[in-house]
C-alpha cells in the first residue's frame, strides 16, 4: 500500500508522526457505459453551457449556486487561502465510549501506521485506548475538508473512521411517524424476540458470507467471453494495427542493421576482385629535356 496521506497525531503534548492508508477498497466488478450497438466506450466533456464550447481542465473552478441562479465563482487559489487549522495534524479531541457513537455518522475507514521515529507513543496510545474501552474523538482536514474522527484500535492498529457532521445527517420525516402507532400483541413480540435470538451469534464474523451478486456477474462476463461473445470497439482493431506496425518496423530495422555489414563486406570483397583483374597501366615515356 502507498500512504494517502502523511501528518501527526496529536495527544495531549505527545506528537505521533503516522501514514495514513485506506483501510478499505471497492471490490465491486466496474462497468462502462458503452454503445450497444458496437461496444464503443461513452465519453462524457467538459462543456460550457454558455459558451456551448469544450472547456480545458486549466480553466475550470469551482462554483457555487444561488436560489435565484447565479453562481458564485470559487478559484483554488480562494479556496487553499481558507483557514484549516487541524491541516497534517490528527488534533484528539476528547474518549468517549463506542457505543455512545450512532454508525450513522460514520463515513471511511483509514489505517494509521508509526513512522519510524514514533513507534513507542504509537504504541502507548494504541495501548492505552484498547485497555481503557473508550475510542478518540479528533479533528482533521483531508482534502481540504475538515472533519471530525474516530480513533481505536482494529487488529493492533491504530485506525480512524472519518464522521459525518451533525447537520450531514438528515432527520427521518415519515407520515407514519406522526400517526397513533398500530397496537403489538404480547405474543408477537414474543415470537419476534425467539425468531431474534434463534438467528443471535455470539461475534459478527464477516468472512461467513459473499457478495453473490458479483459472484454472478464475473462468471456472467466469464461465460461471454469463453463463449466469444466479445465486440471488439474499431478504435481497439486501429491500436492493435499500431501496435503491429511497430513490430514490423522494429524487425525491418534490425534486419537491415544486419544487412548492412553483409552488404559492405560484398563491396569490399568486389572491389578487390576487380583491382586483382585490372592489367597494369603502361608507363608513359619520359621526355627528354
């Protein structure tokens, strides 16, 4: 894994240099949006509407809509000139108990490793929080975004869970809500409660079930491909001839730098068949002064 991000953990006056890592990845089969007709790949532009013309990536920004329609126009330079104070700083905050967080709020997954310079306190806090029970609340700002945090410990790890903020999360708003709840007869709550605790597991282990859906879909794009039910888009027949191409080329290069040593060493050998041929010239007389 390649670190994503490099900063400090801040705890109390002890200062953790860590990497940062995705602890996550999506598995998931990707598919493109294609022509049905001949495979060819959809391709989305950056246009201007108001220009009605493709726009370079140098030249756009970002923007930011008003009610009535007007946009308010943001450049990187405005936007990195904002303040982020917890910038390459992990800032731990306060502990509280994992269960006094709703999983609601949470968003990724990231890894936290020591630099080579910080393993002890890493260990420390790693050590620490496990035996305390509690997890870190902390603040930190990825991709010029800050947000709040979780710190605990996963596998001997020191991991963070991104959060979501408390107006991120929406309130649920449902008619039924508002309406006289229908009446649960005890001896439905009774059979709910057994069929529960029939289907109750001492530990969620993960590894006892599998995305069946991509499952399908692999041995699906498996089958179509034994099957050569495979379209071939002509942008990709054009590649292979380019390809092709330089192959030949590279061959006729080397095969006439192989050529040319066979072909100096016949007119060198000619030459000198024909000086062996030529008679010797006749001297021409001296004349007398």
């Amino acid at each position: 894994m390649r670190a994503m991000w490099k900063g400090t953990v801040a705890f109390g006056l002890v200062a953790i240099p860590i990497n940062l890592y995705a602890a996550t990845e999506n598995k998931g089969v990707q598919l493109r949006q294609v022509h049905e007709a001949d495979g060819g790949r959809i391709q989305y532009k950056r246009w201007c509407s108001v220009e009605d013309a493709e726009v370079p990536y140098a030249e756009i920004a970002k923007g930011y809509e008003l009610d009535d329609g007007r946009m308010v126009v943001l450049t990187d330079a405005e936007l990195s000139s904002l303040p982020l104070p917890s910038q390459k700083t992990i800032d731990v905050l306060e502990f509280v108990p994992l269960a006094a967080i709703d999983p609601l709020f949470f968003d990724k997954a990231y890894y936290l490793e020591p630099q080579k310079s910080a393993v002890k306190p890493y260990v420390l806090l790693r050590d620490a929080l496990h035996k305390s029970g509690h997890v870190a609340i902390a603040k930190v700002a990825l991709r010029q975004r800050e947000v709040l945090a979780v710190l605990r410990v996963h596998n001997d790890v020191l991991t963070m869970s991104t959060m979501l903020w408390p107006d991120e999360v929406r309130t649920p708003d449902f008619s039924f809500l508002q309406e006289d709840a229908p009446q649960v007869r005890e001896q439905e709550l009774t059979m709910a409660g057994q069929l529960i605790d029939s289907l109750a597991e001492p530990v969620f282990e993960p590894d006892r079930y599998q995305d069946s859906y991509r499952q399908a879909l692999e041995n699906l794009i498996e089958a179509k491909v034994e099957g050569e039910e495979v379209t071939t888009p002509p942008g990709v027949e054009q590649t292979a001839e380019v390809v092709d191409l330089i192959s030949a080329l590279q061959a006729s290069v080397k095969a006439a730098g192989r050529a040319k040593p066979a072909a100096k060493r016949a007119t060198v050998r000619k030459s000198a068949d024909k000086a062996e041929k030529k008679p010797p010239s006749k001297r021409r007389p001296t004349r007398s002064a």
